[in-house]
C-alpha cells in the first residue's frame, strides 16, 4: 500500500475517533442537563439546588469536551485536505511524516510508528487491514518537539514518566 494512502486511511480512522468523542459527550452532555433541569425543577432543598448546579457543571464540561473535538477534527480535516505528501527517506520530520522510531529504555527495546499530525495526540490508530498501528504525535508534545526537523539516524533522550529513553528516528515516508 502506498504511503498517501495508508496516510489517509489514518487520517480516516481519527475522524472516526472524533466521531465518536463528540457523539458520546453530546449524549453526556444532554443526559446530564435533562438531570439538571429535572432535579431542578423538583429542589426544595439547598441539597437539591447543589445537584443541579453540579449536574449543569457537568453538562458544561461535556459540552467543552464535545467543542474542544469539533475543532480537532475540523482542524485534521483542513490539514488533509492540503495533501498527504510522501517524504524522501533523507527528509526532516514535519507534520504528515510517519516515522519508524526505535526506543530504548534499560536494557528494553521496541519499534514504533508515530504519525505526525497537529492534532490526536496520544491517539492509537489501527493500521489498514488490522495491519498494527501507530501513536499520533502533535508538536505540542515533547516527543513532538524532540521529533520536529529530526531525521533518519537522528538520536535524542527524553524523559517520560520518570524514565529516561533513547529513542532513535529510523525511517520516514
């Protein structure tokens, strides 16, 4: 399978992701202010006011949520709409690029791929025909910012979770 088009089979699976993100805080969201009006409309006592006022909170909250994912994934969808470009294997990483990293870690070692997009952060995606998946990294993230302008061959430590990793650019495309 092509590069753009394993790409765009990604960029697919975290629409989907955020379509499900907005579909479940918007029914949250809606439970917990059909809660509020309920409890509301039946307070007699200042507890009763309390819960209401958490559960419109609450409504709030899920709304923000539900927002917050509208944009990402209005923002995904301008991104690749511009194209999904391959990268020579000499390239600098840059938003679009999947890269191979190796990462090391006390004796441990692991491959990974990372799709580098400028939103989902931390989100895994399932690789075309269950094929594995990758992360998505943003460069918000400190291994985004580590990985910005790096290259195959490239080596930098970071430190997560209290634990200090090499970890090594070993392809893109």
């Amino acid at each position: 399978m092509k590069s753009s088009q394993r790409k765009a089979h990604f960029v697919e699976e975290l629409k989907k992701h955020y379509q499900g993100i907005i579909s479940g805080a918007r029914g949250a969201e809606l439970s917990a202010a059909e809660a509020a009006d309920a409890i509301h409309e039946d307070a007699t006592q200042r507890e009763d006011a309390k819960a209401a006022t958490a559960s419109a909170r609450m409504s709030s909250a899920h709304r923000k949520r539900r927002e917050r994912a509208a944009r990402e994934a209005e923002e995904l969808v301008r991104f690749a709409s511009r194209g999904l470009r391959a990268f020579p294997r000499d390239a600098k990483v840059e938003l679009g690029a999947l890269v191979d990293v190796r990462i090391e870690a006390d004796g441990d070692e692991e491959e990974r791929t990372l799709f580098f997009l400028p939103v989902g952060a931390g989100t895994e995606l399932n690789g075309p025909g269950g094929d594995g998946f990758v992360s998505v990294v943003t460069p918000a993230s400190e291994i985004g910012r580590t990985l910005l302008g790096s290259q195959p061959g490239d080596a930098f430590d970071v430190e997560l979770g209290g634990t200090l990793r090499e970890w090594t650019v070993l392809e893109l495309c």
